[in-house]
C-alpha cells in the first residue's frame, strides 16, 4: 500500500506575483521556490526567496493560516470523507483553489480541472432573510469547498453579486467583492448580535475596520473582506501566528508584548506609529468589552508584496465572550497577567511598551470606555436581545471611568 506522503500530490503556490513555488510532504514538509520565482513571489514575509528549500516539521505556518478550524472543517470532513479525506495538502487544494483569506493560490500539481463559477449572493438579500438558519445552512451547502476560513465559528466565505447585476449573469462578471458571512448556530446564542455590538465600538473608537452588516433578523453577521480592497486588489495577509513562526494549536500562547515585537520587527516606518496606537487601542477594548478570544490570529498585517509596505490589518472577530464563559480570562498575557481585573494596571504598563505617554493612555482608556457606554445607550433595543451583555460592558466600563477620570 501505497504511503499518505505517496499518495498526495505537491501543491503549487502561486501569488499574484507569478508561481511562488512547491509544497510537497517528504517525511517534513518541504516548500522549494520555482527556479523563474522573484523576489516579489515569496509566499510570506518570513520566507524570503531562496535557493534552499523551507523545511517545516508540520505544515508551514503561512500555509496552515488557509487550513479551515472548528465548523467548516467538522463539515469538510464529512464530505471529503469518502473522497479525498483531510490530508492538510489536499485540503489546501480543496479550499485554496479558489479565494482563501490573503494573496496565496494552490493547486495540485498536475492536469488542471475546470472548476465551477461560483454562484454569488446579494448582500441585501442576505440581509433581508427571515430564515437566517436556513439560509446560513444553504450557504455552507453552497460555498464550502472554497472557504479557508480559520477560526471555530460557523463561518462560510461568499461571493457578492455586483449590486444592479442580475444573479444569472454572475458568471460572466468579476466579482466585486466578497462576504465572510458568521453564524452563532445554537452553540453561541445571539454571537452575531453580539459581535456587531462590539465592532459597532471598534468602529466608533475611530480603530479600522472592515465594512460590516448585520441581518434583519439578528442572526448573521456579514463583513467584507479587507483584503480585497475595492474588489479587484489582492493583499496580503498574515497573523501574528505566522509572524511569529508558531503552528495553528499555539494561538494562545504569548502575549500582547509578543504582538508588539512581532509588528515593529514587520511594519513599514511609515505606518509603525498607527500600529501601535492601533494594538494599543484593540488590547484596551477587548479588556473593556470582555472579549477572551484575542488571541495571536486575531492580530495580522497587510501588504501588497513581500518586498513592499507592511501595515497592521483591521480590527476583526471581537466579541464579548465573558457573555458565555463569565470566568473567562484574557487571551494571551498582558504584561504577565491573563486576569481582566488586573488589566486596568497592565494596560497603563502597555501603553509604555507601545511608546504612548502615560496622560495620553488614560486619556484614551476614558474614551474607550466611554464610547462603549454610548454605543450601549444608542444600541438598546439590540443589545436587549442579549441578556447580561448591558450588565457586563456596563460595569467594566465604569470600572474603568472610576479608575481613570
């Protein structure tokens, strides 16, 4: 019988820049760079072109950012089951192929195969559903097999019909853009709510972030891309995880500190200064807002090639997880500690870290807080949906009023 490392085929990298290289299994995982590849092609900021070749004990960490987490890959396991199983190279194949997160493309090495035009859906209609739950299951029937999507939320990756385009023309037209499209499911009752309330205060803090809805019914949470900006430009992007050199299962291990070292080392001069203003600023509301889930994923940079000008990525995923784990601690370390209790103090010696005056981290700290209480007020009706979500942003919030002011 033949091996599982015989068995796969190598995979073709490709950027936008041309091919990249091969990715292929040979005990390690071993990616070598295409004899024509430039310098322009390497598939991450931390493998620059070479003659030697990348050898990984398990997937390389850029290529396992594509490799889908939690729901998508419970449901692609059980389709591919049958066929080509969950071997990490075919899987990025499978999901890869098409528009995974970022500017990496993969293919078996090989005759091509024709691939179906995707459908595409209309942002209002989506919005607009009265049967989220169906529709949302209809939608991981439909774009499954090309949503690389990480992270364990039920989430599905879909093509938006160009507004005024009618739905049978789709095909012949270039997609302007494209949805990543959550859902809470019954696992995490009212998250999309939950999360639109949160970025809504990203969002009002004047912290970047992508464009985002929420549906009629309360039950999906739908934001664009931010690294097709305009439909047409391909960026690309990578977590603090593949900065930092660390295989998927490692997203809790560090700290903020970590983020910190990992965005001066990688961000252009020219945008330094708003990334840590930035990092700063996403570390204070997930303390304010009870959000556990910061982890190293959850923080990423954009560029447009390796050898161009790097920047920190928009704020995404940040929910009040304390509303469903109401011990939760914070994410990764923030100056030694996980607690959210300490965090106020630890907040003042992060701040020093990101080269902020000590005045100006208070300073900000009361508008942060503040502006989460009057997104509570002006959000009422929606936040009613979610008991206990008031009560725990509330009461963090004028901790840190009390603290500061």
């Amino acid at each position: 019988m033949a091996s599982v490392a015989e068995q796969t085929p190598a995979v073709l990298v490709s950027t936008p820049q041309g091919l990249a290289g091969r990715l292929q299994r040979e005990g390690d995982y071993v990616f070598s760079f295409d004899p024509a590849a430039g310098e322009q092609a390497a598939p991450a900021l931390g493998m620059p072109r070479r003659l030697k070749p990348y050898v990984h004990k398990s997937l390389h960490p850029v290529f396992q950012m594509n490799l889908p987490e939690g729901y998508v890959l419970e449901q692609l396991r059980q389709r591919l089951a049958k066929t080509t199983g969950i071997d990490p190279l075919l899987l990025l194949t499978v999901v890869g192929s098409q528009a995974p997160i970022g500017r990496l493309r993969f293919a078996a090495e090989g005759p091509v195969q024709a691939s179906t035009a995707p459908q595409g859906e209309s942002l209002a209609d989506l919005l607009a559903s009265k049967g989220s739950r169906d529709l949302f299951a209809r939608l991981v029937d439909t774009y499954l097999m090309r949503s690389g999507l990480s992270g364990v939320q039920p989430k599905v990756l879909v093509p938006e019909i160009p507004t005024g385009l009618p739905a049978g023309e789709f095909k012949a037209a270039l997609a302007t853009s494209e949805l990543i499209v959550k859902s809470g499911l019954g696992e995490f009752p009212g998250l999309a709510v939950n999360e639109f309330f949160c970025m809504t205060v990203v969002k009002r803090a004047g912290i970047p972030v992508p464009e985002f809805f929420l549906s009629e019914d309360g039950e999906l949470f739908i934001m664009r891309r931010f690294d097709r900006p305009g439909g047409k430009r391909i960026l690309g992007f990578e977590d603090m995880l593949v900065l930092a050199g660390r295989d998927a299962d490692q997203k809790y291990v560090g700290s903020y500190s970590l983020a910190l070292k990992l965005l001066h080392h990688y961000c252009s001069p020219e945008h330094w200064a708003a990334a840590r203003q930035q990092l700063f600023d996403m570390v204070a509301l997930s303390c304010i807002l009870g959000n556990g889930d910061a982890h190293l994923k959850n923080f990423g940079v954009l560029y447009e090639d390796v050898t161009g000008a790097v920047a920190m990525a928009p704020a995404y995923d940040i929910v009040c997880t304390k509303l469903y784990i109401p011990e939760d601690n914070l994410a990764l370390e923030l100056v030694g500690n996980r607690s959210f209790f300490a965090a106020r103090q630890g907040l003042l010696d992060f701040g020093n870290r990101c080269d902020i005056p000590k005045a100006k981290v208070k300073t900000r700290l009361i508008e942060l807080a503040s502006t989460a209480l009057r997104t509570l007020d002006d959000l009422a009706p929606l936040v009613e949906k979610l008991p206990g979500l008031d009560e725990i942003i509330r009461r963090e919030a004028h901790r840190y009023l009390e603290t500061f002011q």
